[in-house]
C-alpha cells in the first residue's frame, strides 16, 4: 500500500513539474499598439495571469502563468478570438517572459 501511495506521489510531482509556465502564441490580426494593449488587458483578467507578452512583428502573444496555476488552451483561444484575432499554434514552455523579451530584441 505504501509503495502504491509513493508511486503515485511521485507521478504528482513529474506532472506538476512538467507543467508550463509560459503559454505562447502565435496571433493573426495584429496590426497597432491598441491591439497589443487589448490583448493585455484581456489575458490579465484571467486570475491565473501573471505577465503578459505582446510582439506585433513576431505576431506573438506570451502570458506567463502564476506558479501552480493553469490557463487551458480553449479558454486562451476564447479570449483572443472573441477579440478578433486569429490564434493560428499555442505552445507551453519554461522560457520566462523575460527571456522572451530579450530574444526578440524588445525591454519593457
């Protein structure tokens, strides 16, 4: 019984360590900083939102999720599409925002 409990304690962990801290998108229809803008008060409704990435000439959209939480992927999609934006890949990742930022060559 023990080691049926540890099994499954152990498979807990590998879960929750595999989960994505960053969601990025790849977003159609952005075309101006009120767009960018949108799209960050949005996704920062969502109470599971920590940080929120906007790259108008990446068409990228990257929120970063606050530690344990969990923003589903037909939620994202709702969001930015009820907007009127296309959401064409979501992908999960480690990579913080910052690392982001810096890849693409933008600060905040």
């Amino acid at each position: 019984m023990k080691k049926l409990l540890l099994i499954g304690i152990a498979a807990a962990l590998a879960v929750a360590t595999a989960r994505a801290d960053t969601i990025e998108m790849k977003v159609y229809g952005l075309v101006c900083g009120f767009c960018a803008q949108g799209i960050d008060k949005t996704l920062r409704k969502n109470p599971a939102t920590a940080d929120v990435f906007v790259s108008l000439e990446n068409q990228l959209v990257a929120v970063a999720t606050r530690p344990g939480q969990e923003i589903g992927d037909a939620d994202l999609k709702k969001a930015l599409t009820d907007s009127g934006y296309d959401v064409k890949a979501i992908t999960r990742s480690q990579r913080s925002l910052d690392d982001i930022r810096s890849t693409l060559g933008k600060a905040k």
